[in-house]
C-alpha cells in the first residue's frame, strides 16, 4: 500500500507543480518552456534519449 501511496504523491506533485506553472508562471516556469529550453541544445535531447533507454531497457524488459 506505501509504494501505491508515493506513486500517488509523486503524481499529485507533478500536477501541482504544473499548475503552479500554468497559473503564477513568474514563480514556476511552464512545463512546456521548460521543455523547450531543455530540448534546445543537441546534447541534451541525446542525454534524455539514452536515459529513457536505460529506464525501458532495466524496468520494463526484465
């Protein structure tokens, strides 16, 4: 029951912080300027392709 109770929480912050963003964006950037502005370089983009592999490759294959 804790572990569903985190994945909860994690996801109700998530939400709130992306509201925040959407409702005061001079406290919290937008979720999607932050996005942009992460994506803009090329190194970047390459860094989180082989994150979101290394994820795939060790949690959803085993």
């Amino acid at each position: 029951m804790i572990p569903i109770l985190e994945y909860l929480a994690v996801l109700a912050l998530g939400f709130a912080f992306w509201l925040l963003g959407r409702v005061k964006p001079q406290i919290l950037a937008p979720l999607g300027d932050l996005v942009g502005r992460l994506m803009h370089h090329r190194n970047t983009r390459i860094a989180l392709m082989v994150v979101w592999w290394w994820l795939g490759w060790h949690f959803f294959t085993v």
